[in-house]
C-alpha cells in the first residue's frame, strides 16, 4: 500500500513539474508579446494646444424646475 502511495508521490510531482514547463512557456510567449507592445513607436503626438477658459461667473435666470403633480391615494 505504501508503494502505491509513494508512485503516486512521485507521479503527482513529475505532473505538476510538468505543468510548470507548459506554464513558463506560456509566459515567455506573453513576455514577448508584451515587450512588443512597450516597444512600438507611436503614430501621434500629443500635443496640447486648447484655448484656455475665460474665467466668470455663471447666472441662472428665470430657471425654474418642479416635479410632474401626481396625486397618491392611499
């Protein structure tokens, strides 16, 4: 029983160094791809050219708001 016990031991551990293989492939694929990204050029410059805002007071005149009466029965 403990053999059985001990393969499977080592079986599981043989699987998972397995699975961190596949794992660190993967990664390195995506470290490349992401590398790629950072490393692109880009198309268009930023240029911040906007107006700026006159300064001034804002005034609401004859503004007036209400609620649509509707009448609730208990």
């Amino acid at each position: 029983m403990s053999f059985i016990s001990y393969l499977v031991m080592v079986m599981m551990s043989l699987m998972i160094g397995g699975m961190m293989v596949s794992f660190s492939s993967r990664a390195f694929v995506s470290l490349g791809r992401i590398k790629e990204v950072m490393e692109t050029v880009r198309d268009m410059d930023y240029v911040s050219e906007s107006e700026t805002i006159a300064t001034g007071d804002v005034v609401f005149e004859d503004v007036s708001f209400a609620y649509a009466k509707i009448h609730l029965t208990p």
